[in-house]
C-alpha cells in the first residue's frame, strides 16, 4: 500500500516537472513569436497559439507587454522626415 502510494506520488511529480519542462519550452517558442505577434504578421492559428499561451502564462504576457509598449512608443514616435538641408 505504502509502496503504492510511493509510485502515485514520484508518478504526479514526474508529471508535473513534465508539464513545467514542456511550458518552458513553448515560452521559448512563444516569446520569439511575440514580435511577429504585435506586428500582426501571424498567421491566425499561431497568433491563437500565442493568445492563449498569454492567458496562462503570467511571464510572456509580461514580456508580450513590454514588447508592446516598445511597439507603441515607436509608432506614436512622429515620424521624423529625411533631413532636407543637407547640403
Ligand atoms: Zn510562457
């Protein structure tokens, strides 16, 4: 019984660094695909990937926040035309 239960418990663990491992992995993948993400230049399947890894995943919406607000800042930045008086 106790052995049993030894095995249901090293069994869950196993499954849960599995579970964080596999999370880890798919943060890699989703920060390199945050960029591409805001310039909305995904396709709708992996930009669906994306949002609901956001959801879950307290560290790349972080990230995927701090990306935009860079994103935002340049754009609201006014656009400064070529120098004309160069000479
Ligand atoms: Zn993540």
């Amino acid at each position: 019984m106790k052995l049993i239960y030894h095995i249901f418990v090293s069994y869950t663990k196993n499954e849960k660094l599995k579970t964080l491992a596999e999370n880890e992995m798919n943060c890699q993948k989703i920060k390199k695909l945050l960029n591409p993400y805001i310039d909305q230049a995904l396709d709708a399947e992996t930009a669906q990937q994306v949002e609901e890894h956001l959801k879950s995943c307290p560290a790349c919406r972080q990230e995927y926040r701090r990306l935009k607000e860079i994103a935002t800042s340049l754009n609201s930045f006014p656009q400064v035309s070529a120098p004309q008086n160069i000479t």
